[in-house]
C-alpha cells in the first residue's frame, strides 16, 4: 500500500475541511431561507405562501393603507383616494393610483407597480385573485369587529418584519378603547349611512358597530347581513340618544343625511333628531377605513359626542 506523505495529509485535511465548511454553508442558508419564510391565512380562508418578508405592498382597500401607515410603511399602489390624506399616506407619497370600478380594478395598474403583494377587501375582490395572483400572491382581508382590525395590523408586522411597531401601534389603541369600554352605558348609538332611500347600519359584526357596542349601548345586530339595510320606522323603534351618520354623496350633492331625512315626520320624532344630536361624521373614514388608525378617529369622535351627553 502506497503510504500518504506529510503534505499529501494536510491537502486531504483541508480538502475535508472545505467540503464541511461548505456544506455547513449550504445547511446554514437553507435554514435561514426556511427561517424567513412566512405562511399565513387570509380571511377567504387561503393560505398565503411567502419566501420572505415583502417590502412592496399594492392596497385595494384603505385598511391596507392605514396598517401600513401604523408600521411606518407605504405602498406602491392604492385604490381609494383617502389614501393621499394626510392622515394615511399623504399627498405627496410614491404610489401608483389603481383605476377601475370596485371589485373590478385595473390589473395592468397593479401589476405595473410591481408589487411582493396585493391586499384587497374580502367579499368585494374575491374575483380578482385569478388575474392578480399572476402578478403577485393576494391577501384578503373582512374584519368584523374593532378586534379583526388589530389582528390585521399585527399580520402586516408579520408579512413585513415589522412585528415590534405593529404590536406597539396594537396597544396603544387597545388601551384607548379599554379607557372608554362601557363608559356610556345607558345610551343608545347608531352609525347609520345611505341616503333617504336606502338607508344601512354597521351592525355589531362591523368594526364601527362593534367599537360603539364596545363603549355605548348599540343594538343593531348583524342579522344575515353585517352591513344591515333598514328603514326609519327601524331606527325609530330603537329610538338612539345619538346618531352618526354618513351622507353618500355624487357630484355636488353634498346635503348632511339628516336634512335629507327631516321631513320624514318619524325622524324628527327621534330622539337624537329632537335633541339635535345627530352628527355628520367623515363617511370615507367611517365606511371604508376600518383599520386602527380609522377606529381612533371614529372613537375621538365618539367619545366627543357622548363626553357631552
């Protein structure tokens, strides 16, 4: 048997070493790949696959906007124009307007803003996802309470490694809101919108509705349909202390909703209408926002209202 010299040794060692080093190598970035992957549930019940956290987001719906904003993110695209307020992304933010009806956007617009993800609205984009998922994976949200929007919020830190400023942003407003729960106890609210003909309510299975069951008496349950349609005859029976209503408006119409409903002879019977205490509160914040940054501005508003009841 030929026998190895001294430096025939040392070239295997380091021949051996290199083929652990590498392997070890190989082993550590395939376990930092597995460790950034991210897996999650939708509110459509799909699961969303991710290799790693996403940077560039595209949002159909504020409430992706507004949890954005709470993490200190932006995205590359929006649907609804309150998005450039400056109390969610701002006017002057880089993102990619999305044209096209809701439920029916533009999915040229989306995919030229080369998102890592779509957000949309659960119930409303469903039959996007075909279209948009050749772009890029799609994540529906459909909260129903004030607790479905934290949770959301807490998902974006998830999705975007920005869990420590998503959970600091979670508890501030659930601290809020446990500082006003059950505070006005004895008065009865209603978040009303529409217009004379069709009228609606956030029910308590909406984020509105339930953040006033939270703090106020709030009767207007869900039924089949979270975003109830009623009449005045309706509200009347229930007789709230204090309305919140939103005018849906077209063009220059701008008309608050109670002076569109003040010849009714049952809503000037109310209670609320009597005593002058129905508010015209912000509709796009109110009806679309849903997320954290919106709940706080409905319960400031709220907690105005009721403080002075």
């Amino acid at each position: 048997m030929r026998k190895l010299s001294g430096s025939s040794l040392w070239f295997g060692a380091l021949a051996s070493s290199v083929l652990v080093l590498a392997a070890c190598s190989t082993a550590d970035a395939g376990s930092a790949d597995a460790a950034s992957a991210i897996s999650v549930t939708d509110d459509s019940g799909a699961v969303i696959e991710l290799d790693a956290p996403v940077e560039r987001i595209a949002c159909l719906t504020l409430m992706c906007v507004d949890a954005l904003r709470e993490v200190g993110m932006t995205p590359v695209a929006y649907r609804e124009e309150l998005a450039t307020d400056p109390r969610y992304a701002g006017p002057d933010a880089d993102m990619r307007p999305i044209t096209g009806g809701f439920g029916e956007e533009n999915v040229e617009d989306i995919a030229l803003s080369e998102p890592d993800l779509v957000i949309g609205l659960g119930g409303v984009q469903d039959g996007l996802r075909g279209a948009v998922e050749d772009v890029a994976p799609m994540y529906l949200v459909n909260p129903a309470s004030w607790q479905d929007s934290v949770d959301f919020l807490r998902t974006i830190g998830l999705l975007t490694d920005r869990q420590q400023q998503a959970d600091a942003a979670a508890e501030e407003f659930i601290a809020e809101v446990d500082a006003a729960a059950g505070k006005w106890r004895g008065l009865t609210t209603l978040s009303m919108y529409g217009e004379p003909a069709s009228l609606g309510v956030d029910s308590v299975a909406t984020p509105v509705g339930s953040l006033l069951a939270e703090v106020s008496d709030y009767p207007w349950q869900a039924g089949t349909d979270a975003f109830a349609t009623v009449s005045v005859e309706q509200i009347a029976s229930a007789d709230p202390d204090v309305i919140f209503a939103q005018a849906f408006s077209s063009g220059s119409d701008s008309e608050p909703l109670s002076d569109r409903l003040a010849s009714n002879p049952l809503w000037s019977g109310l209670t609320a209408a009597r005593n002058d205490r129905v508010i015209e509160v912000d509709a796009g914040v109110w009806a679309t926002g849903r997320g954290t940054i919106s709940l706080l501005m409905v319960l400031a508003t709220v907690t105005a209202e009721l403080e002075n009841s």
